[in-house]
C-alpha cells in the first residue's frame, strides 16, 4: 500500500488516498479500478488535472509526476497488476470502460 497525495481538479483540496500499488522499476504503478464501477475514481481525475504530486511507501516520502500507461506498456503492467491483485480481472469483467494504470515517474524535488 501507498498513500497518494491528490489535491482536488474542482475544489483545490489536498487528499490522500491509500492505494494498492504494482512496482516497475523506479516506477509505482496504479489501477484506476474502482471495484469495477462505471465510472473512474476521483483521485485518477484529480492526477491528471494536478499531475505533480507526492506518495508515501513506508517511512519513504516522494515526489512523482503522473501519467496514464500507453497502449504498448498496457498488457505487461496490467498481467503485473493481476499478479499483485488478482480481483482486478473481476473488475475488468464489470465494467464497459478500460481500466486506466496510471504510472507514477519519479519527480524532481
């Protein structure tokens, strides 16, 4: 688990969510899942309007910018996805949208 900081694409408001997360390389990757609503979670609206922000992993604090997954890293990230959370295939089942990953590069302070 990790927790994001996201400040809020209407209201400007700091939040902060606990997610799951998926490591590639110096990279966190997330799953906009939902638990497979219609409909993307707030706070992957919220990175791509505030796409610089910070994360918790442990006692370790960082700066990251990010960014939706491209089509070619798609498959890979989302097999490694399953892989550290298997019910991601049931939310994918539940839902009409694509699941976006986003990846979190790290940013310079």
């Amino acid at each position: 688990m990790l927790l994001l900081d996201h400040v809020g694409a209407k209201s400007g408001a700091l939040r902060t969510s606990p997610l799951l997360y998926v490591p590639d390389g110096e990279n966190l990757v997330l799953v906009a899942s939902k638990g497979g609503f219609p409909k993307h979670p707030a706070w992957f609206h919220n990175l791509r309007a505030n796409s610089e922000t910070y994360v918790q992993v442990g006692d370790e604090r960082r700066r990251v910018r990010a960014r939706t997954a491209t089509a070619a890293e798609r498959p890979q990230l989302w097999d490694r996805a399953v892989d550290v959370w298997p019910g991601y295939e049931d939310y994918r089942r539940r839902t009409d949208r694509e699941i976006p990953l986003v990846v979190l590069e790290p940013a310079p302070l």
